[in-house]
C-alpha cells in the first residue's frame, strides 16, 4: 500500500533483558486522514517482531520532527514538541497493547481519541 507520510528516523534503545524499545518519526501534514493512519499502523504492526515497545510518533512537518529528550517510552514532555505531534502508535510486544492516539489539533491542544489497532 502507499501511503502519505515521510519516514524520518529510528532511535532504538537496548533494554537490560536483551530486548529493545524503538521510536519512529513520520510526517503525516497537518490534517492527516485517520482511517489510512489505521492501515498504516496495523501493517507496521506485522513488522514489529521483537523488541518491546515500538512507537511511531507522527508529526506535522520534517523540521518539527524530533526525539525525546528522555527515553523513548516516556515519550514527550515538552510543549514544543506537543505541539507539533498529531499522532502516536504505541505497541507493547509483552502484553499485546496496540492503540493509535491522535489529536484534533496536536498533543499539546487536544485531548487524544485512542483506536485498538488490530
């Protein structure tokens, strides 16, 4: 399938039980079509094989786009950040948990609405 959104950067991070945790970083515009987004996740899923927590982090534009400051799975705290990240697919490989949150507006303006992502 193709889809819209421009892939930036992958940040892995070893964990002490030989596992990982991983960060992806997406464009996807400033008004991103959910029901795509949903399709786009659900095949990463299929991707994610090992490691622990995978996320793919999606912002509005390139030159917004960056990491964490902190460990990937305490995502992002500050409000610059926030405010340019529309979505967040969060998969945990332990314990099955598969959702997509995105914003109306970004992180930093709106309250997230969440999806199961099968």
């Amino acid at each position: 399938t193709e889809f819209p959104y421009k892939f930036i950067e992958t940040k892995k991070e070893d964990r002490q039980d030989n596992s990982y945790n991983e960060m992806l970083l997406y464009t996807c515009g400033e008004k991103p079509d959910i029901e795509n987004l949903k399709l786009f996740c659900a095949e990463k899923k299929v991707e994610f094989t090992d490691g622990t927590f995978h996320f793919i982090v999606f912002f509005d534009n390139k030159e917004n786009a960056k990491f964490p400051n902190n460990p990937v799975t305490a995502l992002f705290m500050e409000d610059e950040d926030l405010k340019h990240i529309k979505a967040v697919y969060t998969l945990n490989n332990e314990n099955g948990y598969s959702k997509l949150d995105f914003y109306e507006k970004n992180n930093f303006e709106s309250s997230a609405k969440s999806i199961d992502i099968n």
